[in-house]
C-alpha cells in the first residue's frame, strides 16, 4: 500500500494569483505591451499636457501677443509632426526603435521642467519647440512598434486603450497644475517644476519597457502580412482627409489666450477645462476605438462634424459654452490620436508603417501650422472669421473620408 502524499503546511503552498492582478497575470504579451506603453504615455501626456495647458498665459506674462503665441503653437506643432517623418524612416530603415524612441523621450521630458528657468519668452518659445520635437522624434517608431500588438486585439481596441490611458494623463497633469497654481498664487515657474517628478518616471518606464520587451514586432498575431512597396491610394486620400480636419483645430494655448482676453473663464479655471477635455478624449478614444473594430472608418463622419462645432462654441459664447466647445475640442482631438494611427496601420505594410506614420503625420503637422497661422491672423480681425474658417476646414473633410469609406 502506497503511502500517503505529504501536504503542504498550511500557508506554505504558492498562491495563484487573484482578482486584477490574475488577469493580468494570464494577459496575452500583446496585451501586456499594450498596457506598458499606454501607463508610459500616461506620465508622458501627464508632464507635457500639464504643460501646455498654462503655455499660452504664460507667455502672456512673459509678453508675447497672440500672434506670437498662434506661430510659436503653430511651429512647434509643424516640427512636432513634420520632423516624423524623419524619424520614421530612420527607424524603418535601421531597425532602431527603441534606441530612438528613447532619445525622444528624453528630450521631451527635459524640456517642461526646465520651463520654470526661462526668462523671457524667446526662452520659453525654444523650450516649448524642443518639446515638440522630443515627441516627433519618439512617435512613429513607438506607434509602429505599437501596432504590431494593436493587430492581434484589433487596431482600434489596442490604439484605443493606449490613447486613453495617454489622455487620462493628460486629464491629471492640468488639475496639478490648476492646483499649484492655485496655491502658489499663479506662480507659473513652481508650477513647470513639480512637472518634473512625472517626467523622470516618464522615462523610468520607457527604459523598463525596453527592458521587458525588447521585440515588440514579434508580437504581432495571425498570418504574416504582405510587405509591399508605396503607399496605396488610399492612403493618400485619408491623408488630405485628415489634414483639412488638422488645419480647422486652434491650438489650446490660444484658445487660453481667448478666454483671458474676453474674461470669458477665470484664469485659475483655465486648466481644469483643459483636463475636461482630455477626460471627453480618453473616454471617447476607447468608445470610438471599440466602434472603429466594428464599424470601420465610416465612424470618422460623424466625429468630425461633432468635432467642428467646437469653434463657434469656444470663440464666440459665454463660459458654459466654452465648456462645451473645449469638451468638443477634446472629442476631435482624441478620435484623431486614436482612430487615426488605428486606420492607417492595416492601409500600409509592417515593415514601412514607421515611415506611413511618419509621412502621415508630417503632413497632418503642415497642416496644422498653416492653420495655426491663418487662425493666429484672423483672431486680430475677427472671431467670426475665425469661426468660419475652423468649421469651414473640418467639414471640408468629409468628402475624402466618405472616398476612403467607399475604398475600405
């Protein structure tokens, strides 16, 4: 007769593991880099959104006018997504993603808290560029490398849940704000400061994600996919589609401006509508990031009408309708970050999405500035003007999109 097993004594045997931490535990690798990159980017969006939501008061005090302030928005956003598609070749073409990825976040994250040392204006303006060139030169490497596990849980899910995650941050990094300011007695340079805890965590993760997932395109799932040479002519049609969207958005910093001009929303008030609409953007990219799996691109129609009517909102009504037209603005903002990486990725093949994104970027970015730059020159002429030309712009959209539509 056998004898009996021992047992373990009581508290000695390995316990699984329970409750979130279970599923998590259990998560696909995909999944799990997914999470990575989105709880990397919330810190991220948390230092430099926090940021950007006082820049335009800021360098009110410092005094720049709002011409000043719509061209130095304008050019950092150009390099921002201009400078892309450099760095989105680079990556395609010398397999080097992280190490690049890396450097772009390093001086991304340098460039808010060193804010509180400027100066004077042209100081600030430098460091705000720097900024955006920091995320132009980390964006298309890390959206490709995020693409690769995206496919497996759908594009739309996986950019969805990154870019929520992203836009939560963004929601906190203005209440730190609005809150140092609000006890500091507006003292902008504390302020730019206390960003800097979140930015030395920012790039604490990026390094651990490094670490942890050092092949990000071998989590791809499912058939390997055609690699194809160009870009098709889908591609292309999207890209004017979502340019003219680019050229219609003002920049924050002077829709702030606006608001301190017309006393239309008290200062310290300014950033917490800034983290309302990063709140309506990280909410809205899981709902429109889930509806776009199902869906398609024909979801882009509606968001983008709904996403025009920020302007007449913001530039022309009182305070409740500028909390709605920042809400709205928020909406537009998010559906582009999330649908539009999501739409391009299966449009193009793995080994040229870095460049894809980059070029597409690029132009999203020349757009961008133009519009910066007509919008900066109208708001000395008329809000109307500016009004009109914002609606006028995204709606314009519409017919491209319905071709890509019609394409997919």
């Amino acid at each position: 007769m056998a004898a009996p097993e021992p047992t373990d004594p009581p508290g000695t045997a390995e316990r699984e593991p329970s409750g979130p931490r279970k599923h998590l535990a259990g998560a696909s690798p995909a999944l799990k880099f997914v999470l990575a990159v989105g709880v990397m980017s919330f810190f991220a969006d948390f230092t430099y959104e926090g940021s950007r939501s006082v820049i335009g008061p800021y360098l009110g005090t410092l005094g720049a006018g709002a011409l000043a302030i719509s061209v130095i928005s304008g050019l950092g956003e150009f390099l921002g997504y201009g400078l892309r598609l450099f760095s989105g070749r680079s990556a395609d073409r010398t397999g080097r993603y992280w190490p690049i990825t890396i450097s772009g976040y390093v001086v991304q994250m340098a460039a808010v808290p060193l804010l509180a040392l400027a100066g004077n204006w042209e100081i600030a303006a430098l460091l705000i560029i720097a900024e955006r060139v920091g995320k132009a030169t980390r964006n298309p490497p890390r959206d490709a490398m995020l693409s690769h596990a995206a496919k497996q849980m759908g594009f739309g899910w996986g950019f969805g849940v990154h870019e929520a995650l992203d836009q939560f941050g963004a929601m906190f990094g203005p209440l730190l704000v609005a809150l140092v300011l609000a006890v500091s007695n507006h003292d902008y340079t504390l302020a730019f400061a206390a960003l800097g805890a979140p930015a030395v965590i920012t790039v604490t993760l990026v390094l651990i994600a490094r670490r942890f997932f050092p092949r990000p395109q071998d989590l791809s799932a499912g058939p390997a996919e055609v690699t194809t040479s160009g870009l098709p002519r889908v591609f292309w049609i999207y890209l004017i589609g979502a340019a003219l969207v680019a050229a219609g958005f003002a920049d924050f910093p002077l829709i702030a401006f606006h608001f301190g001009q017309a006393r239309t929303v008290p200062a310290p008030i300014v950033p917490v509508l800034y983290a309302v609409a990063m709140a309506v953007s990280g909410t809205g990219s899981l709902i429109f990031g889930r509806l776009f799996d199902r869906a398609g691109i024909g979801v882009l129609i509606p968001l983008t009408i709904a996403g025009a009517a920020y302007a007449p909102l913001v530039f022309l009504g009182g305070v409740w309708a500028a909390v709605s037209g920042v809400a709205l603005w928020g909406l537009g903002m998010g559906v582009q970050e999330s649908i539009i990486p999501a739409a391009v990725a299966p449009m193009v093949s793995p080994d040229r999405r870095a460049s894809a994104y980059g070029l597409f970027t690029g132009a999203y970015g020349t757009a961008w500035v133009a519009g910066s730059i007509i919008v900066g020159v109208l708001f000395d002429v008329s809000l109307g003007a500016v009004t009109a030309f914002a609606v006028a712009a995204q709606l314009a959209a519409i017919p491209f999109l319905l071709a890509v539509r019609r394409h997919a």
